[in-house]
C-alpha cells in the first residue's frame, strides 16, 4: 500500500536461480503484474494479479536449448540460457501483444493468456536491451556475444525465424543499452563510443559516427532531444534526425 508502506501481499514460492543476478523489470497490464525469470535453471514469465498476488498464467520458454554437449563452464553454470530483457507492452492490429527476449529467442505473447504467438530464434543468449515497437515490426537486439539488431513482423504464428524476420543490422549494436525509436529513426549507443541511426522500416544506416564515451545505460528521448550517458559519467546530447548534430 503506497499510503502506508504495509505489505499487502507476498510471494516467495517462484522458484529462479538467477546467478548473476535479475534484470529484468517488472511490467504491468491491466490487472496483471507480469515477470520475467530468465535464469540459469528455469525461464519462464508468470502472471500475477495484481491485488492477491495470485498466479493467472506461467508460461515457459519454448526454444530447444540444445547445449547440453556445449564445454566450457558457461553452459554448464547455465549462463547460456539467461537473459535480462524487459518485455513491452504493444498493441498489433488492435489487440494486446507482450514483446519478450529471452536467450536463443524473442517471443510474442499474449498478455492476457500468456500464450505464445510467434517465437524468433538466434543462436545468442543474455541479451539486455529491451524491444521496440513501430508499424507491426519488433524490433530486437539478440544477446551478448553475436549481437544483431533484428526486425521482425509481429503478426507472424509459430517459428517464424525463416518468414519473419525483414531486415538485421550486425555492426556497432549497442549490447547492453537499449535502442531508441524516435520518428521512424531507430539510435544505438554501443559500448564502443559508436552511435547508429538507421531507418526502422528497412533497416538501412542513416549514420553511425563515434561520438565518445562507451554505454551501458539506455539513451532518452525528451522535449526534442536525445541523452546519451557513457559509463564515466559525460552526458551528450543529441538533435534527432538524418545527420549527426551534437
């Protein structure tokens, strides 16, 4: 209760090892709080209402892991299905859809049900950032190592890994920050000093220029401006649009 700071419910029985730590924020729709547990023994999203704290839907991660062979001390602590990602919220062709990643897929889900609509998979895993959203295309950065920007329809049902996915950008993907989307321009602030601009419906670079500083935190957009945050502490700021202008 935010007036009196008493505990009005309490859970403690959704069991996650989340190793290196979670990241992922909660989200809320309508009645629901939903949260993502992307750890290194169990990944799936649960569903709670809001007001009891009872479960309405869990749903687990469907993409075959497939690493069980895999040496190395990262596939067997788990690191190789972990994730941090927060989902979004989205409307596609007037009904409610949960964009999700996860490690080795990004996922569309029905909010309401949790029921998987359509899955994208990579062969990646402990991916951040969070998706975008822009005229029926997600758009998903897929992890850590082999970092891409994708963009995939998201009217799609099943594996659409081979029929839905439109374009993909493979240079300077910022990994741990989160793209932005401001006027059907996409920004990625990678962690090594590059900023890219590129076109959200195609996917062709507008600009990609070092700008300094390298990024973890996800930029902002306000009052017609873009913040950029690098990790020693120096804010630059940006005007949107197809040239660079600092």
């Amino acid at each position: 209760d935010t007036s009196t700071g008493k505990a009005l419910w309490k859970r403690d029985d959704l069991p996650c090892r989340h190793y290196r730590g979670p990241s992922s924020s909660v989200v809320l729709f309508e009645n629901l709080v939903i949260l993502t547990f992307d750890g290194a023994d169990l990944q799936y999203l649960a569903a709670l209402d809001k007001q009891t704290g009872a479960t309405v839907w869990k749903t687990n991660r469907s993409v075959a892991w497939n690493d069980e062979g895999v040496p190395g001390p990262m596939a067997k602590d788990g690191d190789l299905r972990k994730a941090h990602s927060t989902p979004l919220l989205v409307t596609v062709a007037g009904k409610p859809q949960l964009l999700s990643s996860g490690a080795k897929a990004a996922y569309g889900y029905d909010p309401r049900t949790g029921h998987e609509l359509w899955r994208v998979q990579y062969p990646d895993w402990s991916v951040a950032p969070r998706p975008l959203y822009d005229r029926g295309l997600a758009f998903i950065v897929t992890g850590l190592t082999k970092k891409e920007l994708w963009a995939v329809k998201t009217d799609g049902q099943g594996d659409v890994t081979e029929t839905g996915v439109v374009w993909k950008l493979k240079t300077h993907i910022g990994k741990y920050a989160s793209p932005l989307l401001v006027d059907g321009l996409i920004y990625t602030a990678a962690e090594e000093s590059f900023v890219t601009c590129l076109e959200a419906a195609t996917g062709q670079t507008v600009w990609t220029e070092r700008v300094g500083g390298k990024y973890a935190a996800s930029p902002i957009y306000a009052d017609g401006r873009i913040y950029l945050f690098d990790q020693d502490g120096t804010t630059t700021v940006l005007k949107p649009g197809r040239t660079l202008e600092v």
